[in-house]
C-alpha cells in the first residue's frame, strides 16, 4: 500500500460546534492513514509488516494489535472465499512482475512460486498479539490494506463526539458512516476508468465500496488456485459493512467471476453484496446481487442493468 492521497466528504455541518468537530475528525482519519501505512505497506521496509516478514520462522513474533487483527481478518477472508483470496502471494507477484511492469514467467518459475505461496503459513494470536510463521510468507498487502487503512481512518472519526456523516474516498474505496441513503456511487466502465456508467446508492448506516478489474494493468489480479492471471470479463464491485473485507471480497469475486461468485454470496449469508459490470460486444451488462435491486441506475445507453430477483 502506498499513501497517495485521501478524500473526505461532511454531510450537514449545520453549527461551528460541529464544523470544529469535523476538523479534529479529519485530522485523525489522516493520522490514521499515515500510521496505517507506516504498519502495512511493503513498498517501504520499516513498516511493521516488512519486518515481520524479515523476522525468524517457526517462533512468536510480537505485533500490534491492530495488525494481529488486520492479518486474521484477510486470513479468514481467503478461507471463506476457498482460496480465491490469499494474503501471501509475494512470491507470485514477484514471478509476473507485476511492481515492474510486468512479465509471462518460465513455467518452472511460476511453479514454484505458487508452491511457496501453497507452503506459507501463519499463525495469528491475539492475546498477546503475535505472529508464528513457517515458509517464506510473502505478503503481499495489495488487496486487503487499503480497506485496513480506510477502517482504521473511520474509526478515528468515530472516536471524535458529534463526529458529522463522513465518506472517505481513497483511491477509488470508500467507506462512509452516518447519512443513509445520502451517498451515492459512480461505477466506472471496466474499459475506461474516467467513464461512470452506472450510479449505486448507498444505502447502510456504515459500509465501504471497493472494485476490482483491469481497467488500469491487464492480468494483474492472479487466481490464488492456479497462480495465473484470473479471466477477464469487465469488474466488481462490492459493498461491505467494513472496508477490509470489501476490499479482498473485491479480488475474491473477481477471481470466482460472474457465475461463481455471485453463487457464493448467496451461499455466505455474510451481509455482502455485489454487481459485476460484464462486457458483452459494445454493451455492459450488470449483474447483481439480490440486495441491490432497485439502488442501481444506468448512467449511459450501453449498460444494461439486469433484475437481481429475475432470470440470468
């Protein structure tokens, strides 16, 4: 994960009392993504995580709470999901390249990066926090910390009395307390980012919205199960009451694609919900979940929304 910036929206700062509040809000939820990053991300070698990574196998390595809780969220993430997201993938994301711009790896080397990534293993406790490993575990952070940082960034909101409705927009996630029914979300057309297609409403007390397709490196979102690039077929998106878990069901979904995944919502009970935006020739076709019937509006003549409770 790397810090690139971060947008906040208020709703109804009716009296200074709560204009105030919203500044000291807003000033913790930056602390808080600048303390997220310092614990999460690999692309610098002194945050927690990286060390982690360099410390011994086999023993107890002492961590914060807040990532003994991070790392056992996106660890039960990818049990749930069958393995269709898995926080360990350094090694493949090393064997395709995909920091450098990207590249097709030798089969003998991409063989053995997803049996290292098969090998990995970790333990987390949380009393006290600590981490035991065994293998080379590579993190790779890039599907689960963005979510993490947005948690930790609303949760510094929340601790502010009188904290106003707050939407965080970071990097194209956002996760949002208070003001139901106020939000709103522009979907992006999984060919070209810069073009909304569909508008989503927002509809719970809290949540986040997280998306994943290629529209910005083709082939970069791997399939855990094979070690290659997962099918393309257009995007994801999903809505989540906390912003870690939208942020790996996004990769999950997208890697179990259309039929699969939105069969696994169903199946999982877990309050999540999704619509896949399918190219189809010159069209999109959208594809959601039961839950979101009724909150999605095409935004332009070629996406075509299909009834979540009506025939596929």
């Amino acid at each position: 994960m790397r810090l690139a910036g971060l947008t906040v929206a208020l709703l109804c700062l009716a009296t200074a009392a709560r204009s105030d509040a919203a500044g000291e809000a807003l000033v913790r939820e930056v602390a808080a993504m600048g303390t997220a990053e310092a614990r999460l991300s690999t692309w610098r070698d002194d945050s927690e995580l990286a060390r982690l990574a360099r410390a011994p196998r086999g023993v107890a390595v002492p961590v914060s709470p807040e990532l003994a809780a991070e790392l056992e969220a996106a660890l039960a993430c990818g049990r749930s999901t069958g393995g269709a997201f898995h926080p360990l993938l350094g090694e493949l994301v090393r064997a395709w390249g995909l920091r450098q711009g990207g590249r097709v790896p030798a089969e003998g080397e991409l063989a053995a990066a997803l049996a290292a990534a098969g090998a990995a293993q970790i333990r987390v406790t949380r009393v006290p926090p600590s981490v035991r490993m065994s293998g080379a575990t590579p993190f790779e952070e890039g599907a689960w910390a963005k979510g993490a940082a947005l948690d930790a960034a609303l949760a510094a909101a929340l601790r502010q009395d009188g904290a106003p409705a707050v939407l965080l927009d970071f990097g194209g996630q956002l996760a949002w307390t208070g003001g139901a029914g106020a939000w709103v979300a522009g979907l992006a057309d999984p060919r070209r980012r810069s073009r909304p297609v569909l508008e989503l409403a927002l509809a719970r007390p809290r949540g986040s919205l997280a998306s994943s397709g290629n529209s910005e490196r083709s082939g970069h979102l791997l399939d855990p199960r094979t070690g290659r690039p997962a099918p393309d077929f257009g995007s994801v998106t999903v809505v989540a009451d906390g912003a870690l878990e939208a942020d790996c069901l996004s990769t999950a979904l997208f890697v179990m694609g259309p039929e699969a995944g939105l069969a696994w919502l169903e199946r999982s009970g877990g309050g999540a919900e999704a619509v896949y935006l399918v190219v189809e020739g010159g069209r999109l076709r959208a594809r959601a979940s039961a839950g979101l019937a009724g909150r999605l509006r095409p935004l332009v003549p070629d996406a075509v929304v299909e009834d979540p409770n009506g025939p596929s």
